[in-house]
C-alpha cells in the first residue's frame, strides 16, 4: 500500500503519484512486489517499472534510473515536492532538489 504521509526516506515513486517507502536495502524486492501487482509479472521486475515510468528514490535523496533523459509527470514532480518538504536533511534536500532540476529539465524536451 502507498503512503499516504511521506517523508525523507527510500522508496518507488509510482506514474500517479503514489509513494511506497522501503529501506534503502529493499529496492529490488519492494520492486518485484511492486511490478507483480501491478503488471502481474516478477522477471525484469525493476526494469518494467522504469520502463513504465516509476521513480527510484534513494535514502540520499537521489531519485536514479539508468535512463539519463527519465521525466517526471506532474503527479510526480507534486510528490517529489511534498517528500522534499517534509524533513530537515540538508543532504537528502540538496540531492531531492537537483534531481526534481533535472527531471523536469527532461520533461521540456
């Protein structure tokens, strides 16, 4: 289930806006879980949620995927907003700040 309160931590960011926190170490499982439910399928797990536009958001704050021009939807860039707001880790800010800079760079093209 999403979160409904978010805050500074790990997790997937799905297309709509729903934000599923998990320990930086469970990506991956969190992952197949996550694509098993939604597209019914657990091989190449992480790579159809990149590929259908989740966001992997790392407990520095960094969101990462190994696409270099990945955008964001503006559910997503709202979220990504409301997670960034909603603590005080100068770090995790800083890395939440320039990667919503580069998500929405990508976005205008």
């Amino acid at each position: 289930m999403p979160k409904k309160e978010v805050s500074q931590t790990a997790g997937w960011l799905s297309p709509n806006g729903d934000f599923y926190p998990c320990e930086s170490s469970e990506h991956d499982l969190i992952g197949m879980r996550l694509c098993e439910t939604y597209y019914g399928i657990t091989e190449g797990g992480i790579e159809k949620l990149e590929k259908e536009n989740w966001l992997r958001i790392s407990i520095t704050g960094r969101v990462t995927t190994d696409d270099p021009h990945a955008c964001a939807n503006k559910k997503q860039i709202n979220k990504l907003a409301d997670i960034l707001c909603s603590g005080e880790n100068k770090k995790y800010i800083m890395h939440m700040k320039r990667s919503i800079e580069k998500l929405m760079d990508n976005s205008k093209d």
